[in-house]
C-alpha cells in the first residue's frame, strides 16, 4: 500500500515518476486564465486566517459543505471564521474520490508543511499553525506567486475597468511576476439582460466616446482592446452558456442596436444577429493584434432562483448546461476564417458530452502555420476533476495534437490554488507514462521529456508570446 500522498501521488508507473520529478516538477507556471484579484496583488495583502484565504469566493467547497449537510450560515452566512473552518474540517473526510480531498491535502502540505490529513480532530491544530504562518508575514498574497513558481498570471476583466492595478503590478519592479488582464466583453453581448444600457453607458465614460450607433459602439469595443494591449493584455474571453450564429447584415445589426438603446428588447432572432455579428467584429480584431480568443461555452448558470436573490452569482448554484454546440460554433469560427481574421483559438465546453465534437471540428480550422492554433482547452470546473482530465486528454490525444497541448490553468479566485498545476502535470505524466509501458509509444526519453515539458510550460509560452 502507498503512503498518502507521497512523493509518487498518482504516478502508477516508473515511466511517469522520471518523466515528472525529472522533467516538469520544477517548471515554472502560465496561469492564463484566473479569477483573482489584481488589486490584491499590488496590495499584496495578508490572510488573518485559513478561512480568508482558503473559504471566502470558493463556490466548489461551499458546493461540497452543502451536500454534506452544513447549515447556510457555516457557509456564506455570519458564522465565525473559526466554526466555517470547523465545517469545512468535518466536510473533507467524506469527499473521498473528489479533487477537494486531493487539492486540499495538497495546499496545506505545499504551502504550510502539514502532513496529517483534515478532520474534525486534526482541525484545531491545524488551524493554529496555518494561521501563525499567515500571520508571519511570508505568507502574503505575492507570496503564494513567487514560491509557486509562478511567471504569468491572466486576470479576467471588463473591457470598462480602468486596469489601473495591472498598470501599478508593471510599475513595481520588486515583483517580477506578469501580470495582466483578459478582455471579457460578456455584459457588452448580452443585449437582452438587465443592465446592458448602463454597461454601455459605462463603456462610453471610459472611452470619452458618445455611443449613439452601432458603429460608435465598435469603436468603443476596439478602443479597448487597444487599451489592454497596451498594458500586455494578449488574450480575450467569451462566456458562451449557449453558442448561437445567425447570419446578419450590418443594417440589421445597427437596427438591433438602435432598438435596444431604447430600451426596448430584442427578439431571440435579433439577438442571435447581434451575438454573431458583434463576436465575429471582435474576432477580427483579436486576430489583427495577434491576440488568443477563448469561448467557455456550456455553462448553466444561476440554477437556484432563490439563493441567487439572497447571495448573487459564482456561490456555487451552477451546473453544466446540454445546448448544441457544433451547428453555431462551426459557422462562427467559419465566418472568421472566411475572412481569413480567424485568431488563435482555445475552446472549452462545461459539458464533457461535446469533447469529441471540440476535438473534431477544431481540426477543421488549424493551419496558417501555427502548431495548435485550435486548442481544446483544459477540463474546465465540474471537469477539472482527475477523471474529467484524463478524459479530455485522451480525447485530444485520440483525435488532434496532443504534444501541442497547452495545458493547464486554475480558473481559480484562491491564490493557494497553484497545486493544481501540480495534480494536472502528475495526472498527464502518468498517462503518457502508461502508454509508454503499455507498448503503445517508444521509451525515447528525450521526446517524451519534450513532450511533458512543452505541455507543462513551453507551449503555452510560445501560443500567447507575452
């Protein structure tokens, strides 16, 4: 019987323990995609306790908490920071097979050198010697970053923040760290939900721009984008919980856009034009600048009415939503390269039924002399599970490129949550480490140790170049 968690965690085979401790152990990190704060990071602030750093914005242990039973207020609610720790302690033991049992065990062994598992009995002790390390200042928010081995982190911001955090980060030559922003035009798409006027008004302010047309509103949107770019931002994302394309004209569009600036709603064809025509613009503008385009499609969101009135959105009320996505998708990504404006591309669904339908259709739109310019994004949220890894690897693997994978990401608000770097390199090294001692691929170290690596850190840096 292995020891719990030891050096070899999840390595199965000899293969995958040299091509992990020997090879990518030690590579430094690109976390292209994130929740975390930039202001945070300039601030570089420090967690009284575990609870603060590890409980507050992680929706997938208040999820967990939940089911188990734990009562609303020891979860989002007014219960001490002590009694939330509490019940997350009483939680762990009962999320055998679930990543949080692994991830947990992880951070506190990484970050804070506690080896004894989480439980009710163990919690106290634990709770006292995390919080002393935090408290010590060597454990601040820049912390986590450096020790982690970290070199780029991608935020996740709207096109209307002033970014002016980012533009301090790269200003302080104490931290060497990159840091910069993601555009996320969502609220600028989604021209039938409540608040879109206002987001445009918002738009205008920061633009100086008085955005009475469609084609001002394009201005606007490009405007931005030229603005993140200047501060280093190479790279965009798209929240797609439902992937549509209608083709339309720009008069129809401008039409659209004139209706909803009188507040008035669009019908669902309407809105279909406006997605289509509007996300076809920005990818044209994506690729003038040479930046990636990720679609995180599949989303079901906000499923509980009532807890999304008491708490908000992202606390752990959302699901994986069964939308076709192969129809819409092929003719968007084709109306960009019809134009030949079709950028680098990083395609995710939450929905791990639509895997072989990425991997296939993307291989329709490579080429142009970039390896893996159609990347099938890493297991995202309720996937980035070991199973739900592993399967999206093999997908990849089965059908496209895999050696040109870009790996992983944290898709994290936790700055502890870098171990996952960890559990994917281990999980993807002992795969490709069971196909070599399976016969199915040469026990060629040096092209595996290319492999592993490229996965791990190089292809990534080479796809964004930033």
């Amino acid at each position: 019987m292995k020891a719990f968690m030891d050096d070899n965690f999840v390595l199965t085979n000899k293969t995958a323990e040299t091509l992990y401790h020997k090879y990518v152990k030690d590579l430094p990190i690109i976390d292209y995609h994130c929740h975390l704060s930039p202001q945070e990071i300039y601030d570089n602030i420090q967690f009284e306790n575990i609870t603060k750093v590890w409980l507050y914005g992680d929706h997938y242990k208040w999820r967990a908490m939940r089911a188990n039973g734990i009562e609303e207020q020891y979860v989002t609610g007014n219960a001490s920071d002590y009694d939330k720790f509490l019940a997350w302690a009483k939680t762990v033991p009962q999320l055998i097979g679930n990543p949080l049992y692994h991830w947990t065990h992880l951070e506190l062994k990484r970050y804070f050198g506690v080896e004894e598992p989480l439980n009710e009995h163990t919690a106290p002790a634990i709770w006292e010697k995390v919080n002393s390390l935090l408290n010590s200042g060597e454990w601040n928010v820049r912390d986590f970053i450096v020790k982690s081995g970290v070199e780029v982190i991608c935020t996740t911001d709207d096109p209307t923040d002033s970014l002016e955090y980012h533009e301090k980060i790269k200003a302080d030559t104490s931290f060497d760290v990159q840091v910069l922003p993601s555009y996320r035009p969502d609220k600028g798409l989604e021209i039938n939900r409540e608040g879109f006027l206002s987001w445009v008004e918002k738009l205008a302010d920061v633009t100086g721009m008085t955005i009475d047309s469609y084609e001002a509103f394009q201005q606007a949107l490009a405007q931005r984008i030229d603005f993140f770019h200047e501060i280093g931002g190479r790279v965009s994302d798209h929240a797609l919980d439902e992937v549509m394309y209608e083709k339309a004209t720009a008069d129809e569009v401008n039409a659209i856009f004139a209706k909803a600036l009188k507040d008035e709603k669009v019908t669902i064809e309407e809105e279909k034009k406006y997605k289509s025509f509007t996300l076809t613009f920005l990818g044209k503008e994506y690729h003038k600048r040479g930046w990636a385009m990720q679609y995180h499609m599949n989303a079901h969101r906000n499923n509980n009415a009532r807890m999304f009135k008491e708490l908000g959105p992202d606390t752990g009320f959302d699901s994986m939503n069964d939308t076709l996505v192969a129809g819409p998708l092929v003719k968007l990504l084709d109306s960009l390269d019809q134009a030949d404006a079709l950028p680098k591309t990083i395609l995710y669904s939450l929905n791990p039924r639509d895997n072989v339908t990425i991997a296939t259709l993307m291989g329709s739109f490579q080429g142009g002399g970039t390896p893996g310019k159609m990347q099938f994004g890493t297991a995202w949220w309720f996937n980035d599970t070991k199973l739900g890894m592993i399967k999206q690897m093999e997908t990849l693997a089965d059908i496209g490129v895999f050696s040109r994978f870009i790996g992983m990401l944290t898709d994290s608000r936790s700055f502890l949550s870098y171990t996952r770097h960890e559990y994917f390199r281990r999980i993807m090294c002992n795969l490709i480490g069971e196909w070599v001692e399976n016969g199915e691929y040469p026990n060629d170290e040096e092209t595996l140790r290319e492999i592993v690596q490229n996965i791990s850190y190089y292809n990534a840096k080479e796809y964004f170049n930033f």
